[in-house]
C-alpha cells in the first residue's frame, strides 16, 4: 500500500493533507459536509429536459407495463413508491441517541417499488425500456406515437432475441436489468460480484437470466461484464460506472416526489427546508435523485450519501478529488459488508462529477447499527428492509449531534427553521427479500 502512486502521490501524502481520511481508513464513522457545496460547477452534461425526456419515455411504455407487470396496474404501468410518515421511528431514534430531530421523519419507499424492490427498479429499468425503443423504432415496428402495448407478442420478443444485455452487479442492478430484459425477450447475461445475495441469483435464474459469478467484488464483475459485451456487436452493455441513462432514470423520481410532497402538504422552499438521506454505491442512484431534486428545489433541499465504512469509495473520492482513480482498498479497506447493494470500492466519475457540487455532505456507517435500525424500523412501523437500505436512518441523527452537522445548519442559516424541516430517508431495498432471510437479518438487530 505505501508505494502505490494515486495521480501521482503516494497514500501517506493524501492521508497527511487529508486528516480526515485517518478516521476513514480506521475505519471509523465519519460525518462529512462538502466544502465545495454550491460553488459553480463548469457546464453541466445533463439539464432538466434530460430528465423531462426521461418521464416522458416511462410514459409511453406505461401501457406496455401494466400489461406484462400487472402488479404496476394500480399505479397505472408508472413505477412508484409510497413516501409515509414515519413517527414512532423517530421518537425511537430519539430514545436511543438521546436526541431532538427536529422536523417530520419520513421514509421514501423504493423498498416496495414493483417488479425488483429496489431503487434499481428506477435506473435499470429505463435503460432497458430506452434500448427497447431504440431497437424497435430503428426497425420500425412502432413509432413514439404507437401504443407500446404492442412489444408484448412473439413477434418483437423474437426480434429482441436476436439481441443480449449484460451488466455488473452487487445484485440489485442484476434483479431490475435481468427481470426487465427477460420479459423483454433479451438474452440477459449478469456478472455477479461476490457480495451478491444466493437468492438474488436464485430469481435471476428462474426468470431465464445467465447468471455468471465471480470471486471478487463489483469492479471485477463490471470489467469482465464489459469486456464480454465488446467482443458481440449484438450485446447492450448497461454500464453502472458511466451510464447516463441509468442517471436519468433516477431522476425522474424527483418531480414525482414533488407532487407527493404536495398531496401531503408539505412545504418545501426558503422557511421549509428539506433533508434527504440517500444509501450511496457508486453513486448514480443518490447522484441521479439529487441531481433532480435539486432541479426541483434548489437550495432548500439538502441531500446527504450514505456508505458503509468498509466502502466509502463516494466519499474519499469527492474529499481528496480523486473520483474514480482509486480503490478503497488503496487505502488499506477491504470493501466488505453485508450491505450488499453499497458493496462498491469505486465510485462513478459520472455522477461524482456531476453532484460534485450539489451534494451537501457525505457520513459512514457501520454494519451493526443497519441491523439495529432494521430492527427498529420493523417494530415501530412494520417495514421490512435490507440493510443497504437503512443507511439513511444515520443521517438526521449525525446532523443533529456532530459538530459538522451543527456548523453546516449554521452556515445555511437553518438552525432556527428546522421545526419546520422534513427529513425524507430513501429505503432503497428489502421487499422483495425472502422471509427467513429476513428473519435472520432482524435476529441480527436484537444482538
Ligand atoms: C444500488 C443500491 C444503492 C445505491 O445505488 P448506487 O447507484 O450504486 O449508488 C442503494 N441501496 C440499494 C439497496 C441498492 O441496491
């Protein structure tokens, strides 16, 4: 580790003119504001009509959706999760850290969105809906105009046959491209990295899907999925490391959750202020959500990533400026975790370089406290989640009692306005996992 050279400097330099990077590579649990919050950022590769491009293409297969989905029927074919309330969970959290969070507590429900149960459910699945419709434009079996209905008959399926997709995953991403490519009538190849749960793999392979395992975590899967994909012109390769489609599908959550907000009359703007807490991988799910609600609120929302402390690649890569040209294992950590959908050792440049100025700050967690959280968050309010997914129940709890958390509500002037705040936690995965899986990830929150 000590001879390695990252751009150019050896990890003793970094670590001497990052202190903080001492706690981090401890590893520690760390809570982290972003110096460069809100400093202009150079043009930016994606606007608001990216992302206005990206609702509309969800529209039009929405037909297709509550077709060959019909649990997405009731949402009409759009595919959406549940924001609630969540009172005595905060009233738990307060207990037990002996603490005010001042504001409302709420939990954005990805958890439950259809066909995958995952924030995946958003990005991989508009990738693949976006390559369909290039495919069956180019060859003319439907126009933007048609009913996408239509895709669903054995003529486009064996057209789509002739064609494969293949994507790198810790599981998540694999379950939403898999799933969604199979119905399809893709040929669908994932590359799992070790982290990857045995039943995610299970499902994968009743639905049809190659399912190819590695020994090494997420960037071996990625590469080795990339470098297939490059040798058959015939093969889409869904690149979580760079895709700006998989961004956009991300995005669109934001003005959805506007709406929500609405409907449940809660303010958002310079009294009201907003926090989100968002489980952090590489960063283009949380990048891609921030990225819109920071289109749709500007300054009044405040959005802070979530990583374990044995993966803290968005993090270290957004402190020392080194994005993407590192590993965390550079820096002596083993990327090891049972949250398996953060499991990530290095980040998306893609998104660091687009959030890089948007994001408000960055804290670790470790694995122990995901399970108390599930725990908790079953017995007060009966949502079941993975651990991935409670990563965000830190968040408030860390802006209340870390002096970082205390300087930034000062510095934006928010201290006296944050019994009128919300604080929206993003639960990014759990329903779809089995039930004595489950069981043992609770027993693992009594302990
Ligand atoms: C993938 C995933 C995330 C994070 O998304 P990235 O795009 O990798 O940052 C968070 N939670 C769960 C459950 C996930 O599967």
């Amino acid at each position: 580790m000590e001879s390695k050279l990252l751009e150019g400097k050896k990890i003793q330099q970094w670590m001497d003119e990052f202190p903080l990077l001492a706690n981090i590579t401890k590893p520690e649990e760390v809570f982290w504001t972003n110096l460069d919050y809100r400093k202009k950022n150079g043009p930016q590769p994606l606007t608001v009509e990216d992302i206005n491009d990206a609702a509309n293409r969800l529209e039009r297969f929405a037909s297709y959706m509550m077709k060959v989905f019909p649990e997405t029927a009731e949402m009409k074919g759009i595919i959406e999760s549940p924001l609630i309330p969540i009172p005595r969970m905060k009233n738990t959290m307060e207990q037990k850290y002996d603490l005010s969070i001042p504001g409302g507590l709420l939990l954005k429900c990805d958890s439950h969105l259809p066909i995958s149960g995952s924030i995946k459910a958003r990005g991989g699945i508009y990738e693949v809906l976006k390559h369909a419709e290039e495919l069956a434009i180019e060859q003319g079996i439907i126009t933007y105009s048609s009913d996408y209905a239509f895709l669903d008959n054995e003529k486009c399926k064996e057209l789509f046959s002739k064609h494969s997709i293949a994507v790198g995953s810790t599981g998540n991403l694999g379950l939403s491209i898999g799933i969604m490519s199979a119905q399809l009538g893709f040929q669908v190849t994932v590359h799992m990295s070790s982290d990857a749960k045995q039943w995610k793999k299970d499902v994968l392979r009743s639905k049809g899907v190659k399912v190819i395992e590695y020994q090494s975590d997420y960037s071996k899967a990625v590469e080795e999925g990339r470098k297939q994909a490059l040798l058959d012109p015939a093969c889409y390769f869904i690149d979580d490391e760079n895709s700006s489609n998989l961004f956009l599908g991300y995005a669109v959550a934001a003005s959805r959750l506007r709406r929500q907000l609405e409907e449940m009359n809660i303010k958002v703007d310079e009294e009201h202020p907003l926090f989100v807490y968002l489980p952090c991988g590489v960063g283009g799910g949380p990048g891609g959500i921030t990225f819109g609600l920071k289109e749709e609120f500007g300054e009044h929302v405040h959005c802070f990533f979530a990583e374990p402390t044995h993966s803290p690649c968005f993090l270290i890569g957004q402190l020392t400026g080194l994005q993407d040209k590192f590993s965390v294992q550079d820096f002596g950590l083993d990327n090891k975790t049972d949250a398996d959908g953060l499991a990530v050792g290095r980040a998306s440049s893609f998104a660091l370089k687009i959030v890089s100025h948007l994001l408000s700050g960055c804290y670790t967690i470790e694995d122990e406290r995901l399970y108390s959280f599930l725990h908790d968050l079953a017995n007060t309010e009966n949502v079941f989640l993975e651990p991935s997914a409670l990563a965000g129940f830190f968040g408030p709890i860390q802006l209340m009692r870390q002096s970082g958390g205390q300087n930034y509500l000062k510095d934006h002037k928010l201290k006296e306005k944050m019994n009128k705040a919300h604080h929206i936690i993003w639960g990014t995965g759990g329903s779809m996992v089995p039930k004595e899986v489950m069981e043992e990830y609770y027993r693992k929150g009594t302990e």
